[in-house]
C-alpha cells in the first residue's frame, strides 16, 4: 500500500520508521523518546499509488488540484488512484497534500504558523508571532487504516453536519444603555454571543460600562444564555504596576468565567506579560487560580467581508479571495480594506504593520509630515504587490495557513485553549444572506471578533447608528436567527463550542469485521459513513 514512512525535522532529514502491516492497517512505530525532544516534526508518508480524492472540511470528495489540508477537527481520509480507502486511526496533527506530489501524504506535528500566538513589544507595540508547540501522546499508535467498504467521518457541529456561527464582542465602546439595546437586539433573534466586559471602571470615558458599577445588567446577559468574558480588566491602561496589582488581586465577580480576551496594550495581557517582571508559571498559575482556561490574543485569520467568512477554508484568505470581495464597496471603503489588508495580514513582512500603524495613529494626529513618509512607504508595498500579483495572489494568510481555529497551549504547567477569530466590522457585508448561506453550504465555522457598540463613523455596517438599530443590519441577524431555528447554523458561545468540539482531537478509530471504521473511544459526537 505504501513504500516508506519518514521522520523529518530539525534533527532528521529522513529517519525510516518502522511499519506494522496488518490486513486492514498499517501501525507506524514512533519512538515517544525521540520525538518529545522536537519542536515539530513530520511524518513523510510515500504510497505505492497516487492519492486522487481527499475529503475536504466541508465534508465532500475534492480531487487534488492544489494544497490540502486536514487539521484536528476535519476528516482524515483520502482515496488511492487503486481505489482504496486510507483513513487515520487518531485526529491528531494536520495532514497535508501536494498536488505537486501526489503520492505522499505529511502528517504534520508543530509545523510553522499551526499554532500562532501574538506578542506585543514592549514600548514599540511592534507585533510577533510566536509559534507554539502541542505536546502529543504517542502512547496510542498511529496508523493508516484500509477498509474495505466505507470510511467514517465526525460532526463538528452539536447540529449534525451543519456550519457554526460564534460572536465574541470587545466591549470597548459599551455603555449601560447601549448595553441593554444589544442585550434586548439578542434576546429578539434569539443568538447567543461571547461578550466581553471591563471588570472595573477605570476609562477615559465616563460612561464606559463595568462589572464593577453594571453587575445586574451583565448577570441579565447570563440569564439570557451569554457567555462573559473578561476584556483585560479596565478600559483604559493604569501604570504597570497598578494593573499588575489589579490582576494578581482580582476575585471572579460571577462563577464559571473562563473566557480572557485581550484588550489594548495591558501590560497583563496574553500577548504583553512577558515584556515585565512575570514569570510564565506564575501568569499560568495565576490564569488557572482565577478559573480562566480560554484565550485570545490578538489573532485573526483576516476580515469578514463577501465571500470570505469561513475560518476552516484557507481560500478564503487570500489576495484574490479579499480583492474580489471588496469590489463593489466603493473606490474609498475599498481602497482602505485593500491596504489595511495588505499591511495587517502580510506576517511575512513584520515591518508591513507598523507601517499602517503609524499612517493611522499620524493620520489621527494630522502630523502631515510623518503621514507622507508613512504613505510613501505604504506606495512602495502596493506597487510591489503589483508587480508581482499574479505570483501572490493565491498565497494564503500566515495566520490561516494551517487555519487553526483553536489549539492547546501550555503557560508554565497549565495547559489553556487558544482560539482564533475573523474581524469582522461590516454586518451589512458579512452576515447578508449570501455570505451567511456560503458558511453554511461549506458546513464552515466563524469565531467572529466584535464591536457591537462601536459608534465611530468610519465603521460602515454597524449594528447602531445614532443610537437605533441598523434596519438591514436586523434583517440580516433575522435571517440567521431563522437559519438557527431550521437547525442549519449552530450558534454556540466560545465556551460551548470548545467544550463540545475539543474532544474530537483525541476521538480514536479502528475498522470493523465488515470492513468499515467505528469509533472506539467514547464520545458525544455525531458520525456516518463515507463512501466514494
């Protein structure tokens, strides 16, 4: 069935593993002793016949006319130019595909931008990412198993089969009366959200919404089926070590608060601690002592606009895919989701964000003289991005190369989830029907990241406009309400969509007498089966 299977990493170039051959499997030997010391590593996997089908994301046969991938959370099955069915026994790692050479199959451990996490600099604010890595229990053995008859395939969704739409707002711009709008907007539709709160009121606007003075209004969120999260702690920054005091004395105001999302610059932050006097057990014991066990820290795969909504289609993030999007939002609105796009998602480039950061912050502060030297440098990024646009175009986004949606990560000896989200302003744009009928017919997934609240006047489609709801932004949230109600959309909170799905990474398979593939661990998802 295949020739050989190579361990390939920083350490081995092409280390031959040794294969169990059994009637209906194939077991690849892993010394656990070797590959805990790697920081990533691939299994090289070269088959006797090409691999000429692979069950994409969405649940579907695809030919192998590119690059496929398969992450924790998507099948792991393929089909050989022989006919024959090949599936894995475990979820684990990514698979991926070239079309370029279309007998060999990489099962991925750790590999570059799977598993990104955001790091802010310290004064600069100048943005890293730091790759990760997942520990794994090879305890259980790989293997590739070959059925005769049919192959297996697992819901994501608690709604068989169906997409899932999940909101987290940043409560940046809440007030105890736009509050209430949003939380009654919600209640009407019936859509559930992750919505983020300053625990205390420390902000340079007076009627910044806290837990600290709004208890009863945020407890009114949870009697309506939301999920809070913490948004840091204040609006505002207080001096280092007034905010690290605050965080290291903080009580949960409410049981069952598990959720962090980062905020601004707060030196206590995900992607800030490190900067200071805070060791990484100790941040993790303090993250843990506080029931927190859920994360986010400034990553998104790229913005929610036509056509590009899916966060497990990595398609969806490209050039190509934004630039086709955006056509038809106006010369202005589009020449500006162009270049924040170009400059924010390009992380081959680390000076590409700073350069928009500062035309912004300038351009804010009228500095005319340092807009122009920004905006020349700007110039020259899309005139090379010109020039060689064809051979770019279709180059997915860093962060949603292997789209991780979330992944485990250990912070001193605590393990966390770490979620990925898509920005997403425009509601007009993102949530209108076709958009929300492409995430469904994808069976795809969005972790969108929100302004509910925000009133500024560059943000089109928003949700308030001079304090009302926006008319066809409510039609739109009306026809995801009733796709909700036909179980064609699960709308779950960050914390039910983790707590349901994250068990599916270490779901086990094996065939079966008849020749098919069951499921041997137990577990509470939904499978069937899978035939070419």
């Amino acid at each position: 069935m295949f020739l050989t299977v190579n361990l390939k990493s920083e350490n081995y170039s092409n280390y031959v593993l040794p294969v169990k051959h059994f009637d209906s499997k194939c077991q690849i030997i892993i010394d656990y002793d070797m590959t805990s010391s790697l920081s990533f590593f691939d299994l090289e996997i070269i088959f006797q016949y090409n691999i000429v089908k692979f069950r994409n994301y969405d649940y579907k046969w695809t030919e192998i006319t590119g690059r496929c991938i398969a992450n924790w959370y998507a099948p792991k099955i393929i089909q050989l130019a022989n006919g024959k069915l090949v599936q894995a026994n475990r979820n684990i790692g990514i698979w991926e595909i070239n079309k370029k050479e279309p007998n060999k199959l990489l099962w991925r451990f750790n590999p570059e931008n799977a598993q990104p996490l955001t790091r802010f600099k310290a004064n600069s604010h100048d943005r890293q990412i730091k790759q990760t890595q997942t520990t794994y229990n090879f305890d259980k053995p790989l293997a590739l198993l070959l059925p005769g008859r049919s192959a297996l395939e697992v819901s994501r969704s608690k709604i068989p089969f169906s997409a899932i739409l999940c909101f987290t707002d940043h409560c940046d711009f809440d007030t105890l009366k736009n509050l209430k709008q949003q939380r009654l907007f919600f209640k009407q539709h019936s859509i559930k959200t992750t919505k983020g709160f300053f625990l205390n009121h420390y902000s340079k606007r007076d009627d910044n919404a806290a837990m600290e003075y709004h208890a009863n209004e945020y407890k009114a969120w949870i009697d309506d089926g939301h999920e809070l999260a913490y948004h840091a702690l204040s609006q505002s920054i207080k001096p280092n070590e007034e905010g690290f005091k605050d965080f290291e004395n903080f009580t949960p105001p409410l049981d069952n608060i598990n959720t962090w999302i980062d905020h601004g610059y707060q030196p206590y932050n995900v992607s800030c601690f490190e900067n200071y006097n805070l060791s990484v057990e100790q941040y993790g014991r303090l993250l843990h002592d506080k029931n927190i066990s859920i994360l986010w820290n400034y990553s998104d795969s790229g913005t929610c606009i036509p056509g590009v909504i899916n966060q497990i289609n990595p398609s969806h993030f490209t050039l190509q895919a934004f630039l086709k999007g955006i056509k038809g939002l106006g010369v202005l609105e589009s020449t500006r989701l162009w270049i924040k796009n170009l400059l924010t998602n390009n992380l081959d480039h680390s000076n590409y964000n700073r350069l928009y950061k500062d035309f912004a912050n300038n351009l804010k502060k009228r500095k005319w003289a340092k807009c122009f030297r920004s905006a020349f440098g700007i110039s020259k990024v899309i005139i090379s991005t010109g020039l060689h646009y064809n051979s770019k175009k279709y180059k997915v986004n860093t962060l949603a190369k292997y789209t991780p949606l979330f992944f485990r990560h250990r912070i001193g000896k605590v393990e966390f989830y770490i979620f990925q989200t898509m920005e997403m302003v425009d509601f007009k744009q993102a949530l209108n029907p076709r958009n929300i009928n492409t995430l469904i017919e994808e069976k795809g997934i969005c972790i969108a990241h929100t302004y509910f609240s925000v009133p500024l006047k560059h943000h089109k489609g928003r949700l308030i406009i001079d304090g009302r709801i926006d008319s066809e932004v409510n039609k739109n949230f009306a026809c995801i309400s009733k796709k909700i109600s036909e179980k064609k959309l699960w709308n779950p909170t960050v914390k039910e969509l983790i707590t349901y799905l994250a068990p599916l990474e270490y779901l086990e398979f094996d065939v079966t007498e008849e020749g098919g593939i069951c499921l041997i661990s137990e577990n509470h998802f939904t499978a069937r089966e899978v035939t070419i």
